[in-house]
C-alpha cells in the first residue's frame, strides 16, 4: 500500500518537474534573446549613424583633415576643420578673408583620364568625408584674397598686398613671411577666386599657377565650402571666422 502511495506520488510530481524545466528552458531562451537583438540593433545603429554622417558631410557640413603647413598658423597639420557646405547657397558667394575649401581638379592639378581604381576611390572618400583620411589630393584650403573683377597687385612699397587700390593688412600671416617673394598683378576674372595661402612661404597657391591655363584663379562652381571651424584636437576648438575689412570697393583684410 505504501508502495503504491510512493508510486502514485511519483507519477503526480513529474509533470510538475517537467513543467518546470519547461518554464525554466523557456525563461533560458528568453533571456537569451536580448543580447542577440543587442549585437544585432548595435550593428544596425552603426550603419545607420555612419550613413547619417556621410549625408551630412555631404549636404550639410564636412570634416576637413589638414594634411600640411600651407595654412599656418590659422590651421595646423592634424587639425580637422568643419566646412560648411550651404554657407555659399541662396546666391551668396565667397568673400576676401574666407577660408575655402575646394577642387582644384583644372586649376591647381591637370583633369585626370579616370583610370584609378573606383573602389578605392570611393573608400578613400567615404573616410575622407568623415574626417579619418587625409582629402583627396585634389583638394585644397586656401584663403580668398581677390574675387571676381577685383585688381590684385603685390606689392606695395611698404610689402603690402594691394586689392583695388587699398592696401591689405594679413596679420594672419606666419611670422617672419612677407605677403610674397612673387610680384605680380593680376585682374580676377567674374566667376573666378584669386586664393593663397597663409604661410606662403610653404604654401603653393594661385600665385604657382600664373603661368597655367587658368592662370591660378580657382573656378567659384568648384568651391565646396567654407571653413568655419575647426572641430579637432579638442585644444584647438574654435570659430573661424572671416577677415574681410572695409575699403571702399577694394576691401582690405582686417
């Protein structure tokens, strides 16, 4: 009879243990599922804040890595600069004093036959376009120091560049660099920029291309944007500004 009852008991406690384990595998699974969503919606979110980002340096504004000496002191080697691409939309175009990134495929460099590898290319753009490459070599920041129609000599008898009659004052320039060892004088073309740069005793600008087809001026259409910032390192944080002064037509820099 006791047997029996052991029996009986027995029988009655196992479903109970199998339902137990049941809920015990099932809760397994449960908890389980979470961290393979995780790693999943982790991965999904990189895509989705990498493709965000790229848009934005597209559209809206673009980390610019620094890759020489030509611009200091205003921007050092490493530095990453913002550029914003909508600061010429609405019709406005590039100043005396900005800073401007832009292509110089045709200005700067010969147009290429286009025989590089596409894929590396478009790799080296996407890092480029974040801010972890260094710009194609195509690309180039400089300062704008006549626009379209502006008269630019150098120099004066006191050193200075002269810009429709007025002399300029570049106290952005590298200690111990004159406005240019170079004389010229030049009339800038409508829908053309006469650029150079900062060191320019270390920077190779319009002033190199005098004797080439496009005699150095830099086409407004292939401007892509205007440095305002710089965004990176972290001690060098701060706006760009612009140094366009008064002066009449001419302008000088302030």
């Amino acid at each position: 009879m006791d047997t029996e009852a052991s029996h009986t008991q027995r029988d009655r406690s196992s479903p109970d243990e199998g339902e137990g384990r049941s809920r015990f595998a099932f809760s397994g699974a449960r908890l389980r599922r979470p961290g393979w969503f995780t790693w999943r919606r982790a991965g999904l979110l990189g895509v989705v804040c990498t493709v965000f980002l790229l848009l934005l340096s597209n559209f809206v504004v673009q980390p610019f890595l620094i890759p020489s000496r030509s611009m200091e002191p205003t921007l050092a080697i490493g530095d990453r600069v913002l550029v914003n691409k909508l600061a010429y939309g609405s019709g406005a175009q590039p100043e005396r004093g900005d800073l401007v990134v832009f292509d110089g495929t045709g200005s700067f460099v010969p147009e290429r036959a286009g025989d590089d590898n596409p894929v590396g290319e478009a790799l080296h753009g996407a890092a480029s376009a974040l801010g972890l490459a260094e710009p194609s070599d195509t690309d180039f920041v400089k300062r704008v120091i006549g626009v379209g129609g502006d008269d630019v000599v150098c120099c004066d008898a006191g050193g200075q560049l002269v810009v429709n009659g007025v002399p300029v004052r570049e106290p952005y320039l590298y200690p111990g660099d004159t406005a240019s060892k170079v004389p010229f004088r030049i009339v800038v073309p409508l829908g053309t920029l006469w650029v150079m740069g900062d060191h320019r005793s270390q920077s190779r600008d319009s002033r190199d291309h005098l004797g080439e087809p496009g005699g150095g001026m830099v086409p407004v259409d292939k401007v892509i944007g205007r440095a305002d910032w710089i965004g990176w390192p972290a001690s060098r944080w701060r706006s760009l500004g612009t140094t366009s002064g008064s002066g009449g037509s001419g302008g000088g820099h302030g």
